[in-house]
C-alpha cells in the first residue's frame, strides 16, 4: 500500500485539514486524543471537529491508520514537502 501511495499526488486539502496535519507531521504517529489535545490551545474546536478531519483526511488518503486494540494511531501519508509542493503547484 505504501508503493501505491507513492505513485498517487498529495490530495489538496483545506486551511483546518492543514492545521490537523501539522500535528500529525510533528508527531509521526499519535491518537486522536493527542491531535485533541495539541489542538487545544490553538484552535477553538471540540473533540468532534478533531475527530471529523481526521476522518476526512483518512478519506482523501492523506493519512493512514493503524489500529491496536480501541486506539486508533494516525501517520502521515505524504511527507510535508509534497503538500507543499502541490499546494504550490495548484497556486500557480
């Protein structure tokens, strides 16, 4: 799944899927608690906002999960740089 990941672009994504995606990025693997919890002091969402772009995300392939038991732990699917790239890209 990796393999095909990379073949595929980087998905475009919105301003608050950016801000979510900077907490992933930082911590390269982490629950939705922990993207909550990062979020708080930043931005004014509640736990289902959180939770809904992460879902998002997960639907447009910019993040991956891995389930261990309840816990849910979400990776980055692109690295930063082809975010940026594209959002460059989709500027010009």
């Amino acid at each position: 799944m990796l393999e095909l990941s990379r073949m595929q672009a980087a998905p475009r994504i919105s301003d608050a899927e950016w801000q979510v995606m900077k907490v992933v990025w930082k911590r390269h693997r982490c629950t939705a608690h922990e993207v909550i919890a990062s979020l708080a002091g930043s931005a004014d969402w509640g736990p289902a906002t959180v939770r809904t772009l992460l879902n998002r995300l997960l639907r447009k392939g910019a993040l991956r999960f891995e389930r261990k038991g309840k816990e849910y732990f979400y990776s980055p699917a692109f690295p930063e740089q082809e975010f940026k790239a594209a959002e460059a890209e989709s500027f010009l």
